[in-house]
C-alpha cells in the first residue's frame, strides 16, 4: 500500500514534467494497471440442512461477517478513445484474503460461541490452523478470488496538452470464488483518475475504482454451502495506456 501512495505523491512532479503534446486523436488504446484492491467487509451466511449447527428446522445456519484483507489487483483494458468520450472493457483480478470471521447469530438467534460452537464451525470449514476468541474465529487459507469484466463508459476532461483527469463507470460480471467453490454475479463500477502524456502515444495513470458485486448462493453440495452479501471494494491503481 505504502508504494502506491508513494506513486501518488510523485504524480505532481511527472506532470509538471511531462512534455507538452497535442490531445490523442480517436482511435484505440490498450491500458495495463496494477495497484491495491482494499475490499470491505462482507456478510456471508452459511448454510446446512443435516443439522451441523443444531437446529431444528428445515435448514441450519451460522451469519457470519467476514474481515477481508487489502490485496494486490492487476489489470487490463482494450477501448476506443473519441476524443471526449472513451469505451473499452475492462479485466482485472484480485484475491484477497480471509482474516477472520465473525460469527453474528446462528440458526436466527444471537449468541455467544463457547469452544465447542467454534470447534463445529471450524470442522464445517475444513478450516487449518483454526483458533476463535469470543465469537471472532481465525484460520488460514481462506481467499476470495475474484476476476471482473466490465464495460466501461469514461469522459476525459483536458487541462493543457498534457494533463487529463477523467470519470466515469461501467457494468459488467464478476466471477469469484471461496473455499474451492465460486459463481457469477452482476458487478458496476464507478471510478476517475488522472492521465499524463509522457509521449506521444503513452500515457501515465493513476485511478481510483469503486466497485460493488451482487451476493449470490454458492452451494458445496445438495445440502450446504454458503451466501454472499454484496462485495463491496476500492482500488488504487498506477498504469500505463497506449494510444493506435
């Protein structure tokens, strides 16, 4: 994270530098970006209708809140640049780690875990290296993968020949995938940045992205799995695009 503010900081010193060119004529651009993905926390309820969380109706289940640790992103985008208007689509993936869960009732009723409760939970997970402290449990190895597609609308705003800050968003599809086991869901995007002309041809970026991705069902068999709450995420990142 510390090298991406870093980047940051140095921005204003490449875009005072950075010489002087006439705005990119239309035509098409491939950008390359990597930076860090912070993705907040997420509710994820998991589910089992064999009784593993000792209830006694039709389906068990445990509301968990999962702690999501910052994480590299790495990027990609073809588009066609207007003049004004850019389109292109986007592809990007992160994979950020699973700190923690946070367990906030279990089959609808709130409570306190005692080791036992977090002994059942961590064997449903399958979970190694699986500790709990009140009703927080810890583990290692869990991630949530996640790999985007998007479609992207930006409008560029020129300041000079050589500085363009730019806004915009897009829609799209996002795959992502926990404890072996993943679905598609519906992701949008809103983001800006600024862009320096380095070259002819080449320019510097530096973005901010917001993105947020519908929860979907994730089923481990006919009787268990887990739901996600919407995933929700900002990235900072540094990149290049190239102009055709």
């Amino acid at each position: 994270m510390r090298s991406i503010w870093l980047a940051a900081a140095g921005l204003p010193v490449i875009l005072w530098a950075a010489p002087a060119h006439a705005q990119n004529e239309p035509g098409f651009y491939v950008a390359l970006s990597a930076g860090q993905n912070m993705a907040e926390d997420t509710d994820i309820r998991y589910y089992d209708t064999t009784g593993t969380f000792g209830g006694t109706g039709t389906t068990d289940s445990a509301d968990t809140t999962a702690d999501l640790k910052s994480a590299a992103t790495f990027g990609g985008a073809i588009g066609y640049d207007f003049g004004t208007v850019r389109t292109d689509v986007e592809v990007s993936y992160a994979r950020n780690r699973l700190a923690s869960l946070t367990v906030k009732s279990v089959n609808g009723a709130a409570v306190v875990l005692d080791p036992t409760d977090i002994q059942d939970i961590c064997d449903y997970l399958e979970a190694s290296a699986c500790t709990g402290s009140g009703n927080t449990i810890r583990f290692d190895g869990g991630r949530i993968r996640q790999l985007s597609a998007l479609a992207n609308l930006w409008v560029d705003l020129p300041i000079g020949d050589s500085i363009t800050p730019y806004f915009g968003g897009g829609i799209g599809a996002t795959g992502f995938e926990s404890d072996g086991e993943g679905a598609v869901s519906f992701s949008w995007q809103l983001g800006a940045g600024v862009a320096a002309k380095v070259t002819e041809g080449v320019s510097l970026t530096l973005d901010y992205r917001y993105r947020s991705t519908s929860g979907k069902n994730v089923a481990y068999d006919a009787n268990s799995g887990f739901e996600t709450g919407t995933i929700k995420g900002s990235a900072l990142t540094a990149g290049l695009r190239f102009h055709f």
